[in-house]
C-alpha cells in the first residue's frame, strides 16, 4: 500500500508541472499588456512601469518567469496581486467559500443521488426507474444557468423561500440553493451510475449466493450489492470535487457569491496572471488529490483489490 | 461400470425426440445468411426501441432546421424593432417578441445552426485527437503509453469550462466557430483518448489479432483493420453523448461572454440576455433554453440507445 501510494505520488509530479506550465503557457499568451492596463487611459511613466515588469518578472523570458513562478509556489509565496494584495490572502478568503460551497453540493448529489439511483436500479423498468431517468436526462440537458435562473426565480423571488443571492453573507443558509444548482448535474450523473450498478450487481452471482444462503433482502441489498455497486460512484464523487470547485464560475456568478470562480473570472478580465495562475494551479492540485484519494478508498470498499 | 448401471434400473427413462437431420445438414454452413455482427445484432435491437426512434426523429428536425433555417421561418433573426418590445405571440410571429425586439421563434430557429455546428465539430476533432492518442497509447504499449497516458493526465487535471475560458480570453477580438471549436476540442480530447485506449487494450490481444498478425500483416494495417473496428463501440457512445455535453459548454462560453459573438445568433448568448426580462416575461428564457435542452437531449438519448443496443448484458433484460 506505502509503495502503490509513493509510485501514485511521483506519478502526480509530471502532471503537475505539465498542468501548470500549461496554464502559465496560455496566460502568458493573453492579448494586451496588464502593466499599461493598470496605468489606465493615460497610460504610465515609462520608468514606472519598467520597475513594475521587473518587479512582476515580466520583463524576463517566459521560461525564466515559470521557473521562478514554479519556485515561489513550492515555498507557498504565490506573489502579489496587481492591486497590491498578497495572492495568497485572496486565496485564504475565496477558497473556504468555494469549498463549503462544493462540499454542500457534493453532499447534495451524493445522498440523493446514491438514493434515487439505489430504488431506481431496484425496480428496474417500473414507474419510479422510468421517472428517475427521465428527470435525471432532463437536469443533464438543461443548462446549468437556466436551473440557476429558474430556481433564483421561483424559489427565492417569488416563492421568497430562500435569499436571492448571496453577496457578503456566506451562510448554509443562503448557500443552500446555488449548491443545489451547483450539485445539478452531477446528481443526474450519480443517479443514473447508482442505477445501472445497482442493477447489473443484482444479477451477480455474489448476490445470488448470499440470498440462498438465507440473508434478508435488506442485508444483500445494503452490504451485497450497495457496497460493490458504489465503486463506480465513488470514483466520480472523488473526480467531481475538483470539477465542481472549477465549475463554480457560473454558479458563482448567478448568485454573486465571493468564491474562487468569482475571482478567477475577474482576475481572467484584467490579464491578471499571477493570481489566474496561482487560483487555477490550487484547483489542479485539489483535483490530483482528490483523485488520489480515491484510489486509496477503492482498497476499503473492495476487498478484491489490494495494492501490493 | 455394470454397478452404475444396475442402480439405474430402477429410474423412468426419458427419451428425447428421435432428430433425423443428416448430419450433412447440420454441419451446412448457411453462406446465404447474413453473419450476425456485432453492428448487425445492434441494429435489429435498436429497431424495436422506441428510444432510437425518437430521439432520431428529434435530431433529423435539428439538423434540417440547422442547415435550412430560411425553411422554417421568413422573419429575419436580426431584424429587431423597439416598439415590438416584449410582444405577446401575434400571426407569424408564434412565440413573441424579446426585449430588443426580435422575433423570438426567428431567433430559436436560427440559433440551431451555431450550436449543432459547434458541437459537431468539436465532436469530430475530439474523436479524432483522442482516438489516436489513446489507440497508439494503448496498441503500442510501453514507453509510446507512458508518454501518452501523462499527457492525457496533464489534459484531463484542466478542468474544460477553465481551460475554455482562459484560452477564449486570447481569441477576444476573433471570436468565431472555428475558435470555440478549437477551444473546446483541444482540452476536450481526454476521456475518449482513455476510452479508446482501455477499448484498444482489451481488443490488442484477442485470437483474431494474433492471427492477423501470424498472417504477416503489418502493425499499422492490424491496428486499422482489425482492432479499431472492434473497438469502436464505446467511442462512439461517448462521442454521441459528448456532442449533448459539448453544445451546452457552447452555451455556457456564451452565457459567460466569451463564446459566440453577438452577430452569430445562438442559443446561449439569447438565454444570457433572457437573465434580464426573465421576471416581466418568462417565454423568452424559455424557448432557446427548451431548444437548446431538447437538442442535448436527443444526442444523450441516442447514446443511451445505441450503448443499451451494443451491450449483450444489458440486451437480453
């Protein structure tokens, strides 16, 4: 187990450095020069903003800026906003939001969507398996946005059930709705994966032994065939952490929530490389673990594989 | 064994029917017949779903609306008068007015065209990234799949809305189909890369390849010929389901104001403006946004139907 984790680890390396010269590649690309951006339609001193590009690292060759880039992150200094702020207190403020946010909707689809799927797949062909997919195509092929501006319409301004957006205050409360819509999606995934496991374990020969050696139906059912079938559905939840943060721009943006997406799509506007790339590198990071994370939960939940 | 034999005695005995069938007759091959394929076997399953039909149906009707729009309405999608502001559904005019105006059945019929051509295309360029990236990866093994497989990993860790919206910001002034085709299909390429190669793999060693190869076949032409076809089955399930997924991240580029730009009429651009006029009348949200979903859906049902159809297992339940 020491050993698959240590090779899973040094296998993250490459994927790291490659997402993140990636990333740096295609910043450093953007059109537009963010130093005389700052300077408005005035524009700068040229002395000023020659000091402002070598204190940036802008005034470098590319691969020199990501070495240097490279070598502030592995010592957790991710630089300074162009505003002047450490990229790193922004981080600190926007990430805790995203994160309960994507925790709220992991929860979200994780239990309804375990559910749903777990009768649907038992009643395979009746009414309820019938509606459950039906329900779950149709959240698939709408939008994300038009579920948000629906459910902002009738839930929170004419229904008043809940607040309208979130702004400063980031409560369970006013986050509850955007993580619904946030969870959406990925419920319809988590359902339709529950059901067609569910179904395909029910017919396994591990079931059949356990319910001729007398087991009740909710024994096979919730140790049996639950337990094998969430395998698949695990390895998306894991996945899906590291989407969901990253899918928050529209979400965030719907319900004006101060989150990662947010500020992200701001910073993207405004040529703001450093804290572009520092934000997205955090979000690659979260995903590479998360789906490390997983493999190692696969260990727990099925007995047949062992690393060794 | 006369003791076996003894214990028997004493048992019903069954007969089966005599079968008179000359044994030449049964070990005729039947050449007329059609050799029951995989894709044969398919079809004649996907024939009896209603499933297939309809979301067929639905696709044959947004591919004939998107190549022919001028087919379906004589209004002009661009042509928007103030004073029609807001306007309640009058003759020829079937779904009202938006708030700038426009026609709205105009502007839903031909807004069909940017998100059929976006996700076809970012479909084809992904299918044909991914497919060869993951068949070399996965037929020719070794250090070819190392270097490969990162690669795809490095891809796949970019999470595509950001990807997307990064790489859009550099395309601002030259905002075309073409460039979200780009956008989306260069960060879009890694499932059905990982796809074909795991399909690849399991095919690679299988009788039928290693005759080929006794045979003297070349690498290449194996590859080709006879494990690309076999493999071909969960590709194109993905692919048909990716084309749903690809034209709502269109959408999503769109809404967000980086996608199409506002002279190509689109599905998304029209339910970003519907944000606005949602609360005074709602039909404007609804029309692209029932387009657009009915569009995905219909490519997400024919995925549907086409895996069910290709899957022994889940055939014969």
């Amino acid at each position: 187990m020491a050993w698959y984790v240590g090779r899973r680890l040094l296998q993250m390396v490459p994927v790291f450095l490659g997402a993140t010269l990636l990333i740096y590649a295609m910043v450093f690309a953007l059109p537009g020069d963010p130093i005389q951006a700052l300077g408005g339609d005035r524009g700068l001193n040229e002395a000023v903003a020659a000091q402002l590009r070598a204190e940036y690292n802008l005034d470098k060759p590319f691969f020199v800026q990501y070495l240097l880039y490279l070598k502030g992150i592995l010592t957790l200094d991710f630089g300074t906003t162009f505003s002047g702020r450490e990229v790193i207190d922004v981080m600190g403020e926007v990430f805790p939001v995203t994160f309960q946010l994507s925790i709220m909707a992991l929860t979200f689809e994780a239990v309804l969507g375990i559910t749903v799927g777990l009768i649907a797949g038992l009643r395979k062909g009746k009414l309820f398996d019938a509606t459950a997919l039906l329900v779950s195509l149709v959240v698939i092929a709408v939008p994300i946005f038009v579920i948000g501006f629906v459910l902002q319409f009738v839930v929170g301004v004419k229904l008043q059930w809940l607040p309208v957006t979130v702004g400063g205050d980031v409560t369970f409360r006013t986050l509850l709705m955007p993580a619904i819509v946030l969870g959406a999606v990925s419920f319809a995934y988590v359902l339709r994966l529950t059901r067609t496991s569910v179904a395909e374990n029910l017919t396994a020969d591990f079931v059949r032994t356990a319910t001729a050696k007398g087991l009740s139906r909710s024994r096979v059912v919730n140790v049996h065939v639950l337990r094998n079938s969430l395998i698949p559905v695990v390895t998306y939840l894991g996945a899906d952490l590291g989407a969901l943060m990253a899918g928050a721009i529209v979400t965030e943006g719907i319900f004006n929530i101060p989150g990662v997406g947010n500020t992200l799509y701001r910073a993207i506007q405004q040529g703001q490389a450093p804290t572009v790339v520092s934000l997205v590198t955090v979000l690659v990071v979260v995903y590479i673990v998360a789906n490390l994370f997983v493999d190692m939960l696969y260990a727990l939940l099925d007995p047949r594989i062992r690393y060794a | 064994m006369p003791d076996a034999v003894s214990t028997r005695k004493h048992q019903e005995h069954f007969f089966a029917a005599l079968d008179d069938t000359p044994l030449a007759a049964v070990d005729t091959v039947d050449e007329e017949a059609a050799p029951a394929s995989l894709w044969a076997d398919a079809w004649r399953s996907l024939r009896r779903r209603p499933l297939f039909w309809i979301s067929a149906a639905l696709i044959l009707l947004v591919v004939t609306v998107a190549a022919f729009p001028s087919l379906f309405t004589s209004v002009e999608p661009r042509f928007c008068e103030l004073r029609n502001s807001l306007g309640e559904p009058s003759a020829g005019h079937p779904f009202g007015f938006d708030r700038q105006g426009c026609d709205i059945y105009a502007r839903t019929v031909y807004g069909a065209r940017a998100s059929v051509a976006v996700g076809v295309l970012t479909t084809l360029a992904v299918v044909l990234i991914g497919a060869v990236v993951g068949a070399i990866a996965g037929f020719y093994g070794g250090w070819f799949d190392s270097v490969l497989s990162r690669i795809t990993d490095i891809f796949f860790a970019i999470p595509l809305v950001l990807a997307a919206i990064v790489v859009m910001q550099m395309f601002r002034d030259n905002k075309t189909i073409t460039t979200v085709v780009l956008v989306l299909g260069v960060f879009g390429w890694p499932q059905i890369a990982r796809i074909t190669r795991g399909a690849v793999m399991s095919v690679k060693n299988a009788d039928f390849i290693t005759a080929a190869k006794a045979l003297g076949a070349s690498r290449v032409m194996t590859l080709i010929r006879h494990v690309m076809p076999n493999a071909a089955a969960p590709i194109i399930v993905t692919a048909t389901v990716s084309l749903g997924i690809f034209i709502v991240a269109e959408a999503t580029l769109s809404f967000l104001g980086i996608g199409l730009p506002p002279q190509i009429t689109s599905w998304g651009a029209d339910i970003a403006k519907a944000q606005v006029s949602l609360r005074s009348q709602p039909s404007i949200l609804f029309y692209p946004a029932g387009a657009l979903a009915l569009t995905v859906l219909s490519f997400i049902m024919m995925g549907d139907a086409v895996r069910d159809a290709l899957d022994p297992k889940a055939r014969k339940r």
